[in-house]
C-alpha cells in the first residue's frame, strides 16, 4: 500500500479539505484513475463524458456541501452560458428566494442578486463576474 493510500495520505486529504470549500476544477479522468477499480463507477463517467460533462469539482463535505456545490454549480452554469451569448434573464424559475431565507446574510444575498441582474444586462462583465464570485464565496 502507497503512502498515499495510507493515514499520511488521509490527513492531507482531510487538511486539504478544511482549507478550500470547494476545489479547482479538475478533468473527469481525474475520477476515472480513481475509481479504476470499479466498473460501475466507470460506466456512469462514461456516460456523463458522453452527455458532454468534461470537468468536476470536488466540495467539502461539511453541511452545508449540497448548497455550496449547487450555488457554484448555478453560477459556473450562467457564466456559461454568457459566454455563449445565450440569454440569462431567467436566472431561476419562478422567482428569486425570499431573502428572510439567508438571515444574517441578506445584505450578501441582495448583493449577489444585483450582481447577477448586472452580468444579466451586461454591465462590465469581467467586473461582474469576479464580484458575483467573490459574493457568492462569502455567502458559502
């Protein structure tokens, strides 16, 4: 057994973990080496490559994983799909939550949405984007 599949191996991973809630992202072969393995696990990647997903990003696991990782998700997909030129005027479904939802970050929360209507509308977006980011980083 490696030193990497060892205790050594697991602390750093673990260390790596509480630093960054959420990792660069990395190229779904990346999972493929790691679960060699199991040809379960590799079927199901096949498929996602093959409905066009080429990247993943790993997210901390700490209760609040689920809403990091689809608030990340939800921005890397608009970011997308500006860049295409595709329209985002209907960045959610429906409507925007209601802010007593965040509490205490409600004054983050209005932020992040005036930064997005912005990018929506176009309005300097490599500002926007990086502000979006950074917003949304101090929400999660």
């Amino acid at each position: 057994m490696s030193d990497i599949d060892g205790l050594a191996g697991v602390l750093h991973r673990s260390e790596e973990d509480l630093r960054y809630p959420i990792s660069a992202s990395q190229p779904l072969s990346a999972l493929s080496q790691e679960f060699a393995h199991s040809t379960n696990h590799l079927r199901k990647l096949s498929e996602l490559g093959k409905k066009g997903y080429a990247h993943f990003r790993r997210v901390r696991g700490d209760g609040n994983c689920f809403y990091r990782a689809v608030g990340f998700a939800w921005l890397e997909a608009l970011d997308a799909r500006a860049r295409r030129g595709k329209d985002i005027g209907e960045v959610l479904p429906g409507r925007w939550p209601d802010p007593s939802s965040f509490g205490g970050l409600a004054q983050e929360y209005y932020e992040l949405r005036e930064e997005v209507w912005r990018m929506v509308q176009g309005d300097h977006p490599s500002r926007t984007r990086e502000t979006s980011h950074t917003l949304f980083l101090r929400l999660v």
